[in-house]
C-alpha cells in the first residue's frame, strides 16, 4: 500500500476519495502539523512508497509552472548555533530525495514578497513550500521511500496568497494528472 500525502484538502480536490493502492492523508499546513500526522500514520499502517502532492512557490524563473519531482529539500526559517541562515543546530542540513536538482526550500511562513525570495534563493531554493522538508525527515526516520511531486502555484510574490487561491484546484488537477500517467489509477 502506498500513502498519498497532501498538506490541504484543496490540493486533493482533482482527487476521489477512495484511490486503488492508496491510503490517503491530510497533514495541515506548516512543519509541525505536517511532522505529528505523517509520523502517526507511518506508525499505524505499513506503506512501501509515500507520494506527497501539493502546491509550491516558484522561486526561480527558470522554473516552469507544471509539476515538478522534488529532489532536495533544506529548511529556510532556521539559523544554526554560528548564525548561518538556512542551517539547523542538529538536524540534517538537506534531505536528498533523488536525483537531480530541483531544490525546495520548507518554512512556516507563506513567502510572497521580494526581500524573501532573493534571500532564499541565495540558500539554493528553487522552489518553496511549508512541509517537504519534514516530510522527506520523517519518511527516512522510518525508511520509506517518498517522492514529493508539486505543481507551482505562483511565483511567491505580489500577493501570491491571492493568486494561490485562484491556482490551487488547477494545480490539483495536474496533479492528478500525473498520479494516473505514472500509476495508473
């Protein structure tokens, strides 16, 4: 059985309820919510893959909407004991998910303004997102495979919170689409 994982219920709303071979889980947005869910549920049940899906911020303009696999993940909204930004005091500095390059940078803010993106931007983040992070650290404390899959939303300024509104059921949609080219259902 494998578990698809989304942040919000809207990122599912392309989604039925009930999908062959999975199980389904709904985090809440943000890094703690989405660590508490993901652990009780892999503590629960036996999953041979997680697929997260969801919404980012593109940070990069060479960055295409669509939907993107994610292979590196790093926490932004921390500083390690020296006053390094983007550099936690004891967890892994980034989460290698797979090969290739597409780089998110995970924080408990929604980032849409200038000053945010450059300054993350600067720490390798391509794109950005509240949970990838944790969810690719609580997948390897229990050994499970995870992809995180996510469609962009907007370019996380001038009012991206609106513009994500508006995007959210057309991200959805893609990313349904790509669940049933690459599993079949």
């Amino acid at each position: 059985m494998k578990l698809l994982v989304a942040a919000l219920d809207s990122e599912l709303i392309a989604f039925p309820e009930q999908l062959e071979g999975f199980d389904r889980l709904v985090t809440g947005p943000g890094k703690v919510k989405a660590a508490y869910a993901l652990t009780r549920a892999l503590d629960a049940g036996e999953y041979d893959e997680i697929l997260v899906v969801g919404t980012a911020g593109a940070l990069d303009p060479a960055v295409e909407s669509g939907v993107h696999d994610v292979h590196i993940a790093f926490q932004h909204d921390v500083i390690n004991e020296e006053g390094v930004k983007g550099e936690h005091v004891s967890m892994p500095q980034r989460m290698v998910i797979g090969d290739g390059d597409m780089v998110i940078a995970t924080g408990d803010s929604f980032i849409d303004d200038a000053d945010a993106v450059t300054l993350i931007r600067s720490l390798g983040g391509r794109l950005v997102d509240m949970e990838s992070y944790v969810y690719a650290w609580v997948a390897a404390q229990f050994g499970v495979p995870i992809r995180i899959w996510k469609a962009v939303s907007d370019r996380a300024q001038d009012d991206a919170n609106t513009t994500w509104t508006e995007a959210v059921t057309a991200c959805s949609h893609q990313l349904r689409d790509r669940l049933r080219d690459q599993y079949g259902v």
